[in-house]
C-alpha cells in the first residue's frame, strides 16, 4: 500500500466511505481480495479516477460491484480465451472486475500464484487486453501522477477522484 500522503497527493483526504468488510458477501463467491485494494476502496469509495475510471464498490447505489459484473460478465465470458485470456467472475477462480472507463473498457483484479495480484485491462475500442504487475492504489496513482502512460486511459489529464454514492 502506498502511504497515505501520496494517495491523498493524488486522489485528495479519503472520505471513509465503508470499512474493509463491505467485501464479506463477494469475497464469499470469489475468494479473498487484495488488502491494498479494499483498503482503498473503502478509504475513498466508489468514484471517478480522472474523469474516465469508474471505481465500483460493492456497496454502492451508482457504481455497484455485484450488478457490474452481473450485468457485464456473461458479454466478456465470450471472449474468452480468444482475445480476453483468463476466465472472468462468476466462473471459479474467474478474475474480477473492479472498475470500468467511460468508453466500455473493463480492469479486473486477476489472481497469479501464492495470493499475487496484477491488473488486467479489456480495452474494448481496440479489442487488445493487458496486464500491470502493480497494485491498484499504485497503479491508479502512477497513471494520475503521469509516471504511467497508457494510451486509452487519460488518468492523468484531469487526475483527481470524484466520490459518487
């Protein structure tokens, strides 16, 4: 996890928005989550990163996690292993989505060997999938930070975490 002084650098003083159990109901489906992850969900809750990335929570009225990935789910199973390479959420051991773009691109949370995580992104415009060994907090700061480029994820131009409910 990043130290709060760099989170708060990029994304302003967190709201609060659920305690780190809000994830008891999906971690009973998929497994355990990344601590890095949930902590920061919970510290600043479902929001916009940089006017493009939507950041679900499982709690949330606007940017639910569950009726997210119900809803989206079944499209990106059909991608797979074609162009999407690992299975997707609810299949067993299927990567989970965390956040959408603006423009349909998906991010999910993909479990490597022994507990490891990376970030896997569908890039739904160009139909190419990639994967970032980082944590999200890191990730997402590096983006907003402009340490991290990456064509079709404009984090950095506007920055910032807007709270949604």
């Amino acid at each position: 996890m990043l130290p709060a002084s760099d989170l708060e650098a990029c994304f302003g003083t967190p709201r609060g928005y659920s305690e780190v159990d809000a994830w008891e109901e999906m971690e009973a489906a998929t497994g355990p989550l990344p601590m890095d992850y949930k902590e920061f969900v919970a510290g600043f809750g479902p929001g916009v990163v940089g006017r493009f990335l939507n950041v679900l929570h499982p709690q949330s009225a606007t940017l639910n996690m569950f009726e997210t990935i119900d809803r989206m789910a079944p499209l990106y199973q059909e991608l797979v292993p074609d162009t999407i390479p690992h299975a997707v959420f609810p299949e067993r051991g299927g990567m989970i989505q965390w956040a959408a773009t603006a423009e349909g691109d998906a991010c999910f949370l993909v479990c490597g060997a022994e507990g490891t995580w990376r970030i896997g992104v569908w890039f739904r415009q160009w139909a190419e999938w990639e994967e970032y060994e980082e944590s999200v907090p890191v990730w997402l700061c590096r983006q907003v930070e402009g340490r991290l480029i990456i064509p079709g994820l404009p984090l950095r131009l506007h920055g910032g975490f807007v709270p949604v409910a």
